[in-house]
C-alpha cells in the first residue's frame, strides 16, 4: 500500500497569485471506517480535473483531528467542486458515517508567501 505522498518529500502547496480561495475542511471521524480510503482517493482524483482547481494540503494529528485545505483559482472552481455530483455522494456518505464532525471555511486569500531551505550539499 504505497503512497506517493512517501516517495516524494513533504512539502506544501505553495504560494499563488492573488486572490485565489481556500477552503479549509477539518474533521473529526467515526469509527467507522468503511469505504473511506477509497472514496477519498477518488475525491483526490476527481478534483484535479476541476478547472482552478491548484492543489491540496492535508495533515491529520495524533488525537485525530483532519484537515484538508483545497486551494482554488476562484469562486466558480470551488462552486464546481462543491456541486459535482460524485463529490455530493460522497458527502452525504460522510455526514450518515464518516465523521463525528466537521467544519467548513472557504476564504478568499489576498496575501501569499513562502519559503523554502536552499538544499545542503551533498559530502562523500
């Protein structure tokens, strides 16, 4: 079961043009469990063929805390995505048994920035 995300080096997504829109999806999940790996690598599929969308960040914590930030060109990419309809299922599917809870915040970004360590040289 290898995932991409191990081969390559973590990094985030990084910093765009302005304005451009987040939207940040924190969850906590349920017990169960069935399905959901599945559905949301086919979510993570789906969504890049979404025109605007620009990627996507997720951490989860120890005590079990999500979040997936989406990062979007503008608002008609995210009303796309929103409104797909395998992307609705799917949400549905999460409220009747995936998560305990979750938050929505969709926010327009106005400033970006980033940083990255210059790469050490190799010795040997």
């Amino acid at each position: 079961m290898g995932s991409h995300a191990q081969d390559a080096p973590a990094g985030p997504v990084g910093p765009y043009e302005p304005p451009y829109y987040v939207a940040v999806f924190t969850t906590v999940r349920t017990q169960e469990q069935s399905g959901y790996g599945e559905t949301n690598a086919r979510m993570e599929e789906l969504v890049k063929d979404v025109p605007g969308y620009l990627g996507m960040d997720h951490a989860q914590t120890p005590g079990g805390l999500g979040i997936t930030v989406g990062y979007f060109r503008d608002a008609e990419a995210l009303t796309e995505w929103r409104t797909h309809a395998e992307h609705r299922a799917a949400q549905k599917r999460g409220r009747a048994e995936w998560y305990r809870s979750y938050t929505l915040h969709v926010a327009k970004v106005e400033r970006s920035s980033g940083f990255t360590r210059a790469q050490e040289p190799s010795t040997g």
